[in-house]
C-alpha cells in the first residue's frame, strides 16, 4: 500500500512539474527568450513538429467552442467544461513553446540535447565516439537507445564510448548508449559537434546562438 501511494506522488509530481515547465515555457515564448542558451550555441528542432501542433491547437480551439455553444444551457457543465477547454489550449500551445525555448546546446565541454519540457539529456563530448547526419523516419524501441522524434523523423545520430544515465518522464532510469534526435539544422549541428570534439582545448567555436 505504501508503495502504491509513493509511486502515485512521484507521478502525480512529474505530471505537474511538466505542466509548470509548460507554463514558464510560454512565458518565455511570449517574452521572445530561451532557456539555458546564454554564451552558447543553441540549435532549434521545433520546426519538425510546429505545423502538426498547429493543427493539434486548432482542432481544440473548435473543440472549445462547439462544447461552449453545447452546453450553453447547462451553466453548471459549461463553465467547468470550457475551463478545462482553454487550459488544454494552453497547454498544446505550451508544448509547442517548450520546442522553441528549449533548443538543443552546444556548451564548450557537453551537448544538451532537448526534447519540450520533459527531455534533458547532457552528454560530455568526449564520450561522443561518432556523430552523424541520418534521416530516419522509422524507430524501434531498443534497450540502451534513445530516439527523440519530432515529426516521426530524427536527423542525426549520437554514438558514445559508454553509456550515459536518462532518466524517463517517470523518472525511470535508463543507460543510452545512442541517441538519435531531431535537428532543423542537423548538417550545422553535426560539423559544430565535430569541431568542438576535435578543438584542443575543447573551446566552443563561435557559432550564431
């Protein structure tokens, strides 16, 4: 019983940490600012998946208001439905905010690879053992893999000399020894990550941010 009810908090925590990330990720979006880029080169993913969050944000905007014009004559519904209604808005419009914010980094000794509000994956540059632009529309879960879609496509791939600790939405722990991610940029990205692997002094080329 114990058991049940801590693993009901730590989900009903991840849930509601995600949801706040949300929040303060439209806030950012709406500022026209980005998290952890200051100083570094930052590279965007969003545009793989912003059409298809569009769509997604429209549908329920008509969802809204077809409920709102449905229960019109059920104060008591209506009012609970159409709160619920514009919160879900937010929160699509959220998840898309949190794609442009926080775009993969490019830091002078790691890469942090992004996905909206619930990845965060930094991996030290010279665990990096191969780097790769690859399209790949078709993914597989495999153990020790991590596959990072956007749009049902990721274009580059990340090998590493040993495994680095994800942890999963959940909070569940995994060892990833491949990362493959999404990129709008993957042939910039992939030439940013080699030169800095490859600089001496492992000093961050000056890129555009």
């Amino acid at each position: 019983m114990r058991a049940t009810v801590q693993s009901a908090v730590r989900t009903a925590y991840a849930l509601v940490r995600h949801e706040v990330r949300l929040l303060v990720s439209l806030v950012l979006w709406v500022a026209r600012r980005s998290h952890g880029t200051t100083g570094k080169a930052a590279f965007g993913y969003a545009r793989g998946e912003g059409p298809l969050m569009f769509g997604f944000g429209f549908v329920c905007v008509i969802e809204s208001v077809t409920m709102s014009v449905l229960l019109r004559d059920l104060p008591a519904v209506h009012r609970p439905v159409l709160l619920l209604d514009i919160y879900t808005v937010v929160l699509v419009v959220g998840m898309h905010a949190a794609n442009v914010v926080r775009p993969h980094v490019l830091e002078a000794d790691s890469l942090r690879i992004r996905r909206a509000a619930h990845v965060d994956l930094r991996i030290p540059l010279q665990q990096i053992t191969h780097v790769q632009r690859e399209l790949r529309t078709t993914h597989h879960r495999t153990d020790g893999e991590l596959d990072l879609a956007m749009g049902a496509r990721t274009t580059v791939t990340l090998q590493l000399a040993q495994p680095v600790v994800h942890f999963t939405f959940f909070g569940r722990r995994r060892h990833i020894h491949l990362v493959r991610f999404h990129a709008d940029d993957p042939g910039a990205l992939v030439q940013a990550i080699t030169r800095a692997r490859n600089a001496p002094s492992r000093e961050l080329p000056d890129l555009p941010v």
